[in-house]
C-alpha cells in the first residue's frame, strides 16, 4: 500500500470492496435477518410479526425439538469417536513403510471427493434389507441382518456408518500430515530403551499427534452438528422421525411449513452449540504448552 | 546388481547363505507383510461401495432381486444407462455443475486473494475489527444463514439461475483468511523494490506477489471446487427447473423419478456416470487434492 491521498482508499476498496460487499450481502445480512427473525412469527404471505422470545419458549416446549436434538446427539456420540478412530489407525497404517501407500491413500480417500448423494444412494441400497450386500453378508454367517433405514433402532446406526466409511480418508490426511511431522529420531531412541511398538503409539504419536487430534475432533464435532446430505437421501428423517436432525428440521420448517421464524430460532440454538464447542476447542489449544 | 541372466535372485541367495541365517539376514519384514494385507483388505472393503453400484448399474432389471446379491452380473448389459440418457439431460446437468464450480472457483480465487492481501498488508482504520467479524463469520453454520439467504436471492431475481447457483459462494470469509495467513507468511522485500522502481500497488499484486501464491491459489481452488460440485443443499432449495440442475440434485431427484419401487440398476448407473469422472480427475490431480485438504487442517 503505498499510493497517498485519495488514490489510496480507490486501491483499499480496489482490493477489498468485492469481498467486503459479497460477503455483508449473502452471509452478514442473512445472519442479523435470521437473529431479528427468530423473534418473529412469518409464514412468508403475510409480513413478519414480532412475536418475542416466544419461538424460543415453544421450541423448549416442542418434544420434536427435544427428540431432534437427542437424535443430532446420537449421530454425533457414534460418529465422531469412529470415524476419529478409523482415521487415525488408516493414518498409522500407512504412515508406515509399506509397498504401494500411494494407492492405498487413494483408495481411502476417494469417498472423500464423492458427492455426498452418490454416497447416500449407494449405502441406501447398501442397506436394503432383502436384496442389499450388506445383509446379504451378514446371512452368510447365518445372522438376520436389521432393516436398517426401515427400522427406528438401526436407520441412525446405517447413517453413521455410512458417514464414517466417507469421511475417515479426510481425517486419516489430516493426521497423516501430523504424523509426518513427528521426527523418525524419537522412535527410534524409545526403542533403543527397548520400548514396544504399542508404548511407541502410546507414549510418543498421541502425545505430539495431540494438537492434530483435537483439531480433527473440532472439526468433526462442528460438521456432526450440522449432519444433512446423507439424512435427507437416506431417509428423509425417517422412519417415524429416527435421523431427525437439527439442520434437517430447520430445512423442514422453514421451507416445507413456511415457519420461518421458527426455523431461525432453531438454527440459533443450532449456533450456540457449536460457538460453545469452538469456544471450548479454542481455549484448549491455547491453554496448550 | 549384475546377476547372470536366468538365475533367479532368490536362487543364488540361497544358494550362498544356506540356512544359517534365514529370514533375518534377508530381514523379510513380516510387519511389512502383515500391514500391507491390512492396509489391502481396509482398502478393498472401502472400495466395495463402488464395485457394488457399478455391478448394480450392470444388471437388467430381474436380476436386482436375485438372491444371493451377484457383484459381477451374469448378463451384463448397458440397459440402465440407457435409460438414464433417454429421461435425463444428464450431460446438460454435468455442464451445469462444471460451470457452476469453476466460476464459484474463479471468483473465490481473484476475491478472496485480493481481500486476503489487503488484510494482510494495508493498514486503515477499522482494519482488524473487520478482520475480527470476518472470522466471527466462520463460526456461523449456514442453516442460520440459509433462510434468510433464500429470501434475498429470490428477491434479487436470481432463483432458477446460474447466478443463483454462483454469486452467493464467491465470497469466503474461510478463503480471505487463508490467503491472509499466506501473504503474512512471505517476506515484504520482493513487493518494495518493485514500489521503489514505480509500480502501483494493484501492479505489483499482479506481476510480484501472484506468481509466487501458487500453491496457497491451489489449495484454495481444490477447497473451493470440491465444495462447489458436490453442494447439494442449495441448489436444493434455489433451482427447481431440470435444465438448471447440478449433479447431485440430478442424482436425488432419480431415486424419486419411479413410482413404487426404486429401480436401484438406472439409480446406480446414474451414481456411476457421476461419479466416475470425479474419481478420474482426482487420480489426475490426487497430490494437489491431498495437500489441499491436508494443509486446510494444518493451518486452521
């Protein structure tokens, strides 16, 4: 920056006005709108009317709320501690030196760039209970498999499995990129001092793995928080309202029953979960030596 | 290694070190085995996913009800994908989805570098109070902002549109972000001899500072693309003429085209044409991709 004068703010908003007015226009705007909305009753005909906390009041009223929430829970307690287990031990696995690692991280990672509904279709069919590969597996050694997506017990279990086997490729990157900056040096010192390989994990990867680790579980909380695609392929939040989950239901309301108001409200308490996570994630790291 | 031809290396070895000191001198890694069968069989099972809906999309219509489930058809046929073409505009749709992601790329690329760059070297009032909102941004999920983002995009004429589908992603506070922590992590030397010999701010952006973003431009344009082609929700909610349609929306809507039954082989088939070419272009471009996603997770 080094113009003088008036040519200096032209090359400020040169360089910054697009992004600034982009993003106040489709992320700013919409923010503060869905805030002044939630206190609002609007069915889109008519205009929006103040209403209050009163969104708020019913949603603490709202057994589907409190069913909606649990079920995001559930996703988020079955998938978050699996999905960050397959990663890391898929990471350890091929941060070792083994033959053709370049094709095996391809193969671990190709879900990854699959779109979500190709996903969510395929693992459907997956899960057919009668004609689908996976029963059909299961009754080889002579277990009836469940109905999964048609079954309120297992249609949650389906949804995050299917998640886990999409994003463990993602996670097993990220830690790979921590793993390879763990000096080879410490290995082999702790196995001089006759450490076993398992003491080696214990003592050595998790420790300096850990920054790496809590950012990977950060980061697969806040995205559990927000589960979508695979929910609304798979089954629509069925069956009898088993994967109604939190953005889902925003979805519904708002743009299923027109309650916009409503929708928005939810959506906030949707924010205040995950400004608490990051809030904790981010005075974790810093407490950090 | 000049071993005589016709002897095999095995052989010779053996031949010179009989039995005394087998496995260990040769140091055969029975880890090294072990792990690779792991790694093989892990890969293999993630891959079953695909093998099943590319046997699926094989398969006439009969045949998706045989029991056991066959994973190489007994008469494959391309019936399925046939049909696809006949009720689908499938390669309008794949059209759709490459325009949209390359120019919600593009713009991310030339918007958010140029923001990125003057966060991270002009100095003006307000500066990190408006860094401080753009990072408070972050942290809003975008069910909060989807609604009202809806209203204001329809409002501006812009549903059923390709400007629909594109305008709104342009503009990352993620990317703005990341592009400011990579011009803070060059040196400024390189930028002020080209201000010494004359050249303006946005010319020394040009021809000084671009050139040697390249990797942090890449990282950014793999996020950006990968993002943009397989966003479902919003072109959900935002088109709803077929000629419009991304591929996933294309997809979603395929498994409600039949009435009754799913006919899973003309889902599959529709699943396997969109998804082959993304695999390919990801075996193309897979070290950029890796490091995409890996230096994304380095640097939040």
């Amino acid at each position: 920056m080094y113009e003088r004068g008036w040519r200096r703010y032209g090359v400020i908003a040169l360089f910054l006005g697009p992004s600034v007015i982009g993003l106040t226009a489709f992320t700013l705007l919409p923010i503060l709108s869905s805030l002044g909305l939630s206190f609002t009753d609007w069915d889109l005909l008519r205009p929006p009317a103040f209403v209050g906390l009163s969104n708020y009041r019913h949603l603490l009223g709202d057994p589907e709320f409190w069913r909606t929430l649990r079920n995001t829970v559930t996703f988020l307690v079955g998938y978050v501690p699996l999905v960050l287990t397959t990663g890391l031990l898929v990471a350890v696995l091929l941060n070792a030196s083994i033959p053709f690692r370049q094709v095996f991280r391809a193969m671990y990672f190709v879900p990854v760039v699959t779109s979500w509904v190709a996903v969510a279709l395929v693992w459907k069919w997956l899960f057919n209970p009668v004609y689908g590969l996976i029963n059909s597996a299961i009754g080889t050694l002579g277990i009836t498999g469940p109905a999964w997506l048609f079954d309120p017990n297992w249609a949650m279990v389906a949804v995050i499995l299917t998640s886990v086997w999409k994003d463990t490729g993602f996670v097993m990157v990220i830690m790979l990129a921590g793993l390879q900056g763990i000096p080879r040096e410490y290995y082999e010192a702790a196995s001089i001092d006759g450490a076993s390989r398992p003491q080696g994990l214990f003592h050595i990867t998790i420790p300096l793995l850990a920054p790496t680790l809590i950012f990977c579980l950060s980061i697969s909380l806040i995205g559990a928080f927000q589960v979508f695609d695979q929910v609304y392929v798979m089954t629509e939040g069925g069956p009898a309202g088993a994967t109604m989950v939190l953005v889902e239901r925003v979805v519904a309301n708002a743009f299923s029953y027109s309650r916009m108001g409503y929708a928005s409200a939810m959506s906030w308490v949707l924010f205040l979960l995950i400004f608490v996570v990051t809030v904790f994630f981010y005075r974790i790291r810093r407490w950090q030596p | 290694m000049s071993l005589p031809v016709g002897i095999p290396q095995g052989q010779s070895v053996s031949a010179v070190k009989p039995a005394a000191r087998p496995a260990a001198a040769r140091r055969v890694p029975w880890r090294t085995i072990v792990l690779t069968v792991v790694a093989l069989a892990g890969g293999l099972l993630m891959i079953t996913p695909f093998v099943w809906a590319l046997a699926t999309s094989l398969k006439p219509r009969g045949a998706l009800l045989a029991l056991p489930p066959q994973l190489v058809p007994a008469e494959p046929t391309l019936g399925a994908y046939v049909e696809v073409i006949r009720r689908f505009p499938f390669l309008r749709v794949f059209g759709n989805s490459a325009l949209v992601a390359v120019a919600t790329t593009l713009g991310q690329l030339v918007i958010c570098s140029m923001a990125g760059y003057a966060f991270a070297r002009f100095r003006f009032w307000g500066r990190d109070a408006l860094f401080t909102l753009y990072l408070a941004t972050l942290m809003v999920p975008f069910a909060v902002v989807i609604t009202p983002l809806f209203i204001i995009v329809t409002r501006l004429g812009w549903a059923d549109t390709y400007a629909g589908l594109i305008v709104p992603g342009m503009f990352s506070a993620f990317g703005t972000f990341f592009m400011r922590q990579f011009f803070l992590s060059i040196p400024k030397e390189l930028e002020e001899a080209a201000t010494i010999d004359g050249a303006g701010t946005l010319g020394t952006f040009v021809r000084i500072v671009l050139p040697i973003t390249g990797p942090a431009l890449a990282t950014l344009a793999v996020l950006s693309f990968m993002g943009s082609w397989n966003s479902f929700l919003w072109p959900l909610l935002i088109i709803n003429d077929r000629d419009l349609m991304t591929l996933p929306l294309a997809l979603s809507t395929l498994q409600g085209m039949y009435p009754g039954q799913t006919q899973w082989n003309i889902v599959m088939a529709g699943t396997v044409m969109a998804t082959v070419p993304t695999i390919l272009v990801f075996l193309l471009v897979q070290r950029w991709v890796i490091e995409g996603v890996a230096g994304s997770g380095v640097k939040g």
